[in-house]
C-alpha cells in the first residue's frame, strides 16, 4: 500500500516546490526513525494482513494475453500477403497462447493455495506441515484439500470424475512442456523405401494452440466451481465473493484469518 502528498508552491516556482518535496520526505524519514522499534514490536504479531491473491492476477492475465492472441491472429491473417517488412512484428500467437497457458496453471495452483491458507485446520499449522503442503503436487493437493481444509465436508475429492482426469491430462501436458521432455509427439518417424528418405508427418503437439488454451480455462472454471459446491455454505458465500479479487483484507481469530473484505486494485 502506498500514499502520496503533492506539493504546490503558491508562487509556480517548480524548483523551490522540489525543494520544498525533498526537504518534506526528510523530515518524515526522520520523525518515523523514532517510531521504528514500536513498529517492529507491532510487525512481529499483526492483528491482519492484506493478501494479494495470485489466482486472480494470472486468471486475469491469461484472459488478457488469449484476447491479444485472437487478434494477432486476425491481424495475421489480414498481412499474410505483405512483404515481410510491412507485417506486424507484434508477437505470435504461438507465445501468446503458451503464456496464457502457464498463467492458467499459475492461477490454479494459486487457487488451492489460497484455500490451503485461509481454511488449514488449525492444529496442522506450523512450519513443517505447511512447508509439505507447499511441494505437494497440485493433483494431491487438491484431492486432500477436503482432509486438511476446514472449510469442506465429507472425503477427499474423487479422482476418478472427467474433470479430474482432464485436469490430470493437462498436468501431464504441463510437465512435459516446462521440462523439456522429448515426448512422442515430438518424434517425426524417418522411413525409406526404394531408396528414398521419407519423413512421416505426425501432427505432433508443438505448442498451445487456441483450442488447447481455451479447453484449459473450462476446466480451471470447473475446478472453481467444484471447490465451491464442496465448501460448507458459510464459507462457499465467502469465500466465492472474494475469489476473483486481487486482493482482500484479512483478520485473525484465535490465530485462524477471517476474511474482512476484499479490495479493488484497479
């Protein structure tokens, strides 16, 4: 969080009004030096926190960088028969997509997390636990969510749904990807028969297209939607009028965070 104090002086002298600026930021370093041990004595145990919540940030984001994509891909198709030199050198949709696509994973691991957060039972919060839970890998994570989190009822969420499989799917996809690995789908077989090389084309994946990106959102919303439906009611209202802000302020009690509200950035 951040203030600002304009200056003015009444003459328009801009260089006494700069002066004026710096000579003012001194004077407020100075005085708060005396305040500091009272501020750090209050730091070590707040009373809340603003959190800034990376679900929404890289949801938002991956919408964002989609739209840009479509209308690249537009602007492609109406330059396909310029020179090169006279074509948009913005960037390809090919990248745009592969960035949306890991801010869609971004924004799903930042969803459990933000559960993990604000609903862990309180007898599992301390550092070693919490530092287990932030390695988890995210299907596992989700899957305990209901053991762990306060805020559900009943078993662990059921692995063997279509969501869950296709979510699993692009977890795969996803590992692949950000590893490198050299997939099958990344092999061109070679043949030759009468003397002659042929190389067999495949279709194989080199990248996200639209379709992929797109496909990734419906089941990120899903996942929204499932979590949701599995919170106990006074937690599902809360929790879904906050979900797809930047940013919310919390309070504790009895060392558990409570949501106050949540805060437009914008």
């Amino acid at each position: 969080m951040t203030w600002s104090i304009a200056v003015y002086e009444k003459n328009h002298n801009l260089e006494r009004a700069e002066g004026l600026t710096v000579e003012l930021q001194r004077q407020i370093i100075q005085a708060s030096k005396q305040h500091r041990p009272l501020i750090d004595k209050l730091s070590k145990t707040p009373s809340g926190h603003f959190i800034q919540i990376p679900f929404a940030l890289n949801y938002n984001g991956a919408q964002e960088l989609v739209e840009h994509a479509e209308q690249q891909l537009l602007r492609d198709a109406r330059d396909r028969s310029l020179p090169p030199a006279e074509r948009d050198d913005a960037l390809s949709p090919l990248t745009l997509f592969q960035a949306a696509f890991f801010q869609l994973f971004a924004a799903a691991e930042a969803l459990l997390n933000l559960v993990y957060e604000l609903y862990l039972k309180s007898d599992l919060r301390d550092d070693r636990i919490s530092q287990h839970l932030s390695r988890e890998q995210i299907d596992l994570k989700l899957r305990l969510a209901p053991i762990y989190c306060e805020c559900f009822v009943g078993k662990p969420f059921d692995h063997t749904t279509d969501l869950f499989r296709k979510f699993q799917k692009w977890i795969t996809v996803r590992n692949n990807f950000i590893h490198a690995n050299i997939t099958k789908d990344l092999k061109q077989p070679v043949v030759k028969y009468d003397d002659l090389i042929f190389i067999l084309d495949t279709q194989g994946w080199s990248g996200p297209s639209l379709e992929d990106v797109k496909d990734l959102k419906q089941t990120v919303d899903a996942l929204v939607s499932q979590i949701l439906s599995n919170m106990q009611p006074r937690y599902r209202k809360e929790f879904g009028l906050v979900v797809h802000h930047e940013l919310i302020s919390v309070e504790y009690e009895d060392g558990m965070p409570v949501i106050v509200t949540a805060v437009d950035t914008a």
